[in-house]
C-alpha cells in the first residue's frame, strides 16, 4: 500500500491538479482592468498657464535685480559713511585759547598777511 | 478596442506617453502575465479566491507604482517580485491569524481544504504532493512550484527572486530530496 503513494519525480509529469471557475481566464484581464484606481500620470498631467503665471518669472527676476541694487546701494553707503566718520575724525582739530593764539602771534613775528599764508598754502 | 500585440519596448514607450496610451499599454501587460501570475499564486495560496485577491493586489500595485517603474528590469521580473511579496505578505498574515497546530493537524488541515475544494481535481497522491511541498519553506515551496509546475527556466527564475542560478538549482533539488523523504515517510 505504502508504494501506491510514493512520489517518483522521474516517472511523473508535472500536472497542475487546480482548476479554476468557467471563463475565469477569459474575463481575467478586463475585470483586473476593471478594478483600477483611476490615475493621472505624471507625464500627461496637463497643467493650465494663467497670466500671473506666465509673468511670474519676470516678476521675479525684476525683484531680484531690484533687491541687488538696493544691497549695492546699501553697502556704498556703509562704506561712504565709513569713510566720512574716518575723515571727520581726522579732520578734528585742537582748539586753542584765545590766549595762547595771542601769545603765538605776538612770539612768531608775523604780520597778517604771513598769518593768512601759513594758514592757507598746502603743507602748512 | 483589439488588445495590441506584447510588444516590450513599444509597452514602455507608451507608459510615459498620455492616460489612454498608458491605460492599454497596461492593459497589454496584464493580459500577458496574469494567467503566469495567478498560477504562481495559486500554488502557493491553494485557493482560488485568494489566489485571485493577491492577483488584483498585485496589478493595482503595479499600477499605482507604475511611475516608480523605470525600466530598469523586465516588465515580468517587476511583476514577479510584486506578486511574491503580496504572497508571502498574505502568508505571513495567515499564519499569525491561524491558531497554532501541530504537524499532523496542519496537514491534515491542507488535506481536508484540497477535497473540499471544488476547485482541485487531483488524486490522492497529488493531494499527498501538495501537503508535502506545503512542508517546505516559503521560499524554496515557491522556486519549486517555478521549477516543477510553471517549468520556467532557471534564469528566469533567478530575475524574478533576485538569487543565483546555482541557489536555485540547489534549492530545487534540496526541495525534491524532501518531498521524497516526505512520500517515504507517509505510513
């Protein structure tokens, strides 16, 4: 009896022993087709173009340019201020009493006319 | 409208033209590889109704992840691998929902299920061969049922599981070894 059920690979062939309902295969790919979500593909997604999209680069590369020139502007400025400061603080002078002005004129000399030349001509 | 002819290339060319085109080159698709797919299913599932729920599974998930699809691989080796993962997912499922049994009750089980089943037709012994390859692990069960009953080739075999053409065939006779040893040991 055990040798009724002994499985020989050799002797065999493969047989499916499944079977499936009447037409099932026949009507397979339509009710799979059927069953699929609707989807809207990435490649064919049609995309409506309004007027403020189609300015909208513009529009942008206009704020870009306007946002680069007032960031110039700005460190123009900055730079401009710097160097004013610089130059007032170089530009500081001492200030002196009337006193020792008095007493500067009267040591060094001069008439007013070699008083105004010292004051004015370069390198004095 | 006719179903066109299986034409790989043109397929892939027509899955990133517009919807209609896309829709009947999957159409193309299914109608190509759903009765191989429901056979892989089936001998791994046993019943037909839940052979064909992993089956739709299988394509609304192709469908769905269809962009994900680049070409890289062949249409049939992308729809292998979906198709084993809804199977061994479902599997895995049933397992944790079945109470656990012993051996013997879970043969039997697959035993009983077969001769009730309106849709299996096998003897005894093909019953016998079905609860044997129902023994072997999930993986080799199903490189089995490639091998023995879908007869596809080792090469394909190996595209669609990912594994080398040398561990498929020892699988496969790993798997033979133990259906004999299986039969030897009914009393």
């Amino acid at each position: 009896m055990k040798k009724e059920i002994i499985y020989n690979f050799d002797e065999r062939e493969p047989r499916r022993p499944f079977t499936v309902p009447e037409g099932y295969f026949e009507n397979l790919t339509q009710n799979i087709m059927d069953a699929l979500p609707q989807q809207e593909s990435i490649y064919s997604t049609t995309i409506t173009v309004t007027p403020w999209m189609r300015i909208r680069p513009y529009l942008y590369a206009a704020a870009a340019f306007v946002g680069i020139f007032f960031c110039i502007k700005a460190a123009v400025g900055i730079s401009t201020r710097n160097n004013a400061s610089e130059m007032a603080q170089t530009e500081e002078t001492t200030i002196y009493s009337d006193e020792y002005i008095d007493s500067f004129l009267e040591t060094a000399m001069m008439n007013d006319y070699t008083l105004y030349y010292t004051l004015v001509e370069p390198g004095n | 409208m006719a179903m066109m002819a299986y034409d790989e290339r043109r397929i892939l060319e027509m899955l990133h033209e517009d919807d209609i085109s896309r829709r009947r080159a999957f159409e193309s698709i299914v109608n190509n590889f759903s009765e191989q797919l429901y056979w892989q299913i089936r001998h791994m599932v046993l019943s037909h109704d839940d052979a064909n729920d992993i089956l739709q599974n299988t394509f609304i998930k192709a469908w769905t992840n269809l962009d994900s699809f680049m070409g890289y691989s062949r249409i049939s080796t992308w729809l292998y691998r979906i198709a084993i993962n809804e199977t061994l997912t479902f599997l895995n499922r049933q397992k944790a929902t079945i109470p656990i049994e012993t051996d013997e009750e879970g043969e039997l089980s697959i035993a009983d299920r077969l001769e009730s089943d309106p849709y299996f037709d096998g003897d005894l012994t093909e019953r016998q061969l079905q609860e044997a390859i129902a023994t072997l692990p999930d993986k080799q069960r199903m490189v089995f049922n490639m091998k023995y009953f879908n007869e596809m080739k080792y090469e394909e075999i190996s595209e669609a599981l990912g594994t080398s053409i040398g561990a498929l065939k020892a699988s496969y006779h790993i798997a033979v070894k133990k259906i004999e040893e299986y039969f030897n040991n009914i009393d």
